[in-house]
C-alpha cells in the first residue's frame, strides 16, 4: 500500500470515528439533558478538587459492598467463568450462642447482631433448607443487593452472583473470542449453570432486578421443569417481561426516537474505542454522575455515600460490555414463560418513577399472575433496592416465610433493621 492510500485510509477511519463520536455527544447530550443542568450549578459553587476529594472520602468511609460471603465458580456452556458468593444458615452453636446473648453481660457483638436479625426478622425456630438466588441487573454486581444480604445474612441460605462480564466473573467467552452476540437467552443458561454449581438440590427462591429479572424468566423459558420442580418462589424487581423498544426514558418523543435510532451504532463504535471512552467517562465524571444519579433514584434526598456505591457499580462496566448487552433487551419477550411461575408466591416490586423499566412493566407482569403480590413504591427509580432498602426487604421477608422457607414473617425498616410496615409501599 502507497503512503499515499495509506494515509488516506487512515484520514477515514479517523473520520468515520470523528463522526460516530459526534453522533454520540448527540445522544448522549439528549440523555443528560435532565442533569446537566444540576451539574452546571454545582460546578459554579464547588470545586474541581473539591468533589474529587468528596468522591473519595465516600469511597473510604461508605461500608457498602463490603459483605463477602464463601466464594465459587461455575462454568458457563461457552466456558464462561461466573463467580458467586454463598451465604450459608448459621451453624446450630452459632444460633445457639447468639440466643442465648441476652442472658449474659459478656456479649459477643457477631452473636448478638445474629440473634437481633433472627429474632426480629424470623424467629427463633430454624429456617426451611431453602436457597435464595440473587441477580443483578444491568451495568451493577452482586453488591447491589447489599441491604438485602445484610439484613438476610445468617438467617437463611443466600447465593449472590455476577453476571457474564460484570462483578468478578470473567468477560463472556462466546463474545469476546467469537463474536456471538448476547443473548437474554444465554444470561438464563449462565444462571442454570450457577443453580448447578451453589444450589444442585432442593427448594429455590429466585430473586432477580432488572435485567436479573429477564434472566429469571430466561431460566424458566428453557427449563420449565426446573420450576415446577425446584423453584418455591420468586421476587421481580423493577424488570420487564418484554417490549422495552418503547421505554421513553423520560425523554421527549423526538428525543427518544434520536437516541434509538443512533444509540446502538454509537455504543457499537464506542466499544471498538474502549480505551479512549474509558478516559473520556473519567474527564466528564461530574457530567455521568448526574446523569446515574438521574435514572438510579427518584428522591433528591439519597444518601450520598449509597448514590456514589451506585455510581461506582456503574462505572466499572466497561464501555464494550456496555454495547455487548444493550441489543439483547429489544429482542427480549419473555411474556409466555411467566406463567411457569403461577399458582406459588410470587412478588412483583418496582418504583413508581423509574425510568429504565417503567413501573407499567411491573403492572403487566403482575396481570398475568394474578396471585402475585404487587409493590409500586411512590418514590423510587429503578434501583430500588438502594432507594428503599426497607421496604424491598420487608416484603422479600414476607415472600419467604409465604414460600415457607422461614417460620415466621416480620416487617423490615431501614437498612434491614425491624420496625414497623413502611408506608411507602402501595400493594395492589
């Protein structure tokens, strides 16, 4: 090849980059419309410096993510390794120890805080040998139930997981060696390969946020047998059984049409950029923290330490997984498979103003299981969870003791610690 040509070519791969990287300011500038404005005041009044330094200080101090549990892997059909963590029932001497707690004044404080969560969520009695399987939804990890697990740590068997590609499990073999696009599909076989791995026997809680929750019905798609046999209950959380095409993301129509018709070539042509991208994300940090903040949470009064934990789950997404997984949820249309899940406890829960799986989602689900609790909690987004920790809790406590996998039910306040029923939720 000729310098010349060469240099030609080179002038318009660098031009057809120039241009891709403009389509995405275009939308993503459409996107961040609603808290760049925020973003522009607080950059009048507070330092560059200044909200680096805040930043981490959150990091260090907020105790969020930090629970570990007995780690494990299992190997996806494409070689996939996806790691999980299980939380085991407290041994029998344990249980007996922490009972035992109050009738003496030389309290050991694991003992103690064991037998505070068991007595206050379930009892004393020993629960049913049930596991309870958690999935995360798009762009977050295991960690993202991190209120859950605390307040449920100890008092009944717990696995935690991270999907292809997020958390500590490795990038998606079948992706990054040969190209396979991914599939909802395929996130359903990786959580069977995970059910194989922490969960072979016995009785089955599933519990899925989001795209957690796709993988849930994904599960039940293709092995219907699996939950008529095993699975005992179910919890989805802020996710959608299809048609996400028309999810509006709180954006104008002709902002909304923008970003679909663009947005997966863009993200396509920044995953090929990833390094590049993954500088830019970090130059303009202020800018996508807004715009998390903006689609995580609906009240203005989040902590700010759990609203930096959501921003840094996010962040550490990589850009190409990021476009690896977007195409899949057009294609996503689990509609038929949730009727697998009738005639047993099922919970559907969801914040009233998220906006990336709009609490509608949540209504057609439940119309299909009409035996289904439904929870529209008024002042949420989509990261519930975090948002109100104590009311997603409280009602997966009530889920497991109708599932019969605990003896006793009992209301959970904030930060998993009892008190009595929220207010906030509104069940239909």
């Amino acid at each position: 090849m000729s310098e010349s040509s060469a240099a030609a070519g080179a002038s318009g791969a660098f031009g057809g980059w120039r241009r891709a990287t403009g389509i995405a300011g275009a939308a993503i500038g459409v996107v961040a419309a609603g808290a760049a404005a925020t973003v522009a005041v607080e950059r009048m009044t507070v330092g560059r410096n200044m909200r680096r330094k805040a930043r981490l200080a959150l990091d260090s101090a907020g105790p969020y993510g930090s629970l570990r549990g007995t780690p494990g892997r299992a190997y996806a059909d494409d070689g996939t390794e996806l790691y999980y963590e299980i939380d085991e029932i407290a041994e029998a001497d344990e249980i007996d120890k922490a009972d035992k707690a109050d009738e003496t004044d030389d309290l050991d404080p694991a003992a103690e805080a064991l037998s505070e969560r068991r007595r206050r969520l379930f009892g004393l009695k020993a629960p049913a040998p049930v596991t309870v399987v958690f999935s995360h939804g798009y762009c977050l990890g295991q960690d993202s139930w991190h209120f859950q697990r605390a307040a449920l740590r100890g008092v009944v068997r717990s696995v935690y997981w991270d999907q292809r590609s997020h958390g500590r499990s490795g990038r998606g073999v079948a992706q990054s060696r040969d190209g396979v696009p991914l599939t909802i599909d395929q996130l359903g076989r990786d959580l069977k390969a995970v059910l194989d791995a922490a969960a072979p026997e016995g009785p089955v809680v599933l519990v899925g946020h989001s795209m957690g929750g796709m993988t849930v019905m994904a599960l039940a798609a293709q092995y219907p047998e699996l939950i008529r046999d095993r699975v005992v209950a179910t919890a989805f959380v802020g996710t959608s059984s299809g048609r996400l095409g028309e999810v509006n993301f709180g954006l104008p129509l002709a902002g909304v049409n923008a970003v679909r018709r663009v947005l997966p070539g863009v993200l396509k042509a920044l995953g090929q950029r990833a390094e590049l991208v993954e500088r830019g994300r970090r130059a303009t940090a202020d800018l996508f923290a807004g715009v998390i903040k903006r689609y995580s949470f609906a009240g203005r009064d989040i902590d700010p330490a759990v609203a930096r934990f959501a921003e840094r789950m996010i962040e550490s997404t990589p850009i190409d997984v990021v476009a690896e997984f977007y195409p899949a949820f057009a294609d996503h249309d689990k509609t038929e498979a949730l009727a697998l899940f009738a005639r047993r406890p099922v919970l559907v829960l969801a914040g009233v103003q998220d906006l990336v799986t709009p609490s509608e989602h949540s209504e057609a689900i439940a119309d299909l299981l009409p035996d289904a609790e439904l929870v529209l909690v008024p002042d949420a987004g989509h990261l519930v969870m975090l948002e109100h920790p104590e009311v997603v809790t409280d009602r997966l406590a009530d889920l497991l003791t109708r599932a019969g996998a605990v003896p006793a039910g009992a209301t959970v306040g904030e930060h998993g610690k009892a008190s009595n029923a929220s207010s906030t939720a509104q069940r239909g």
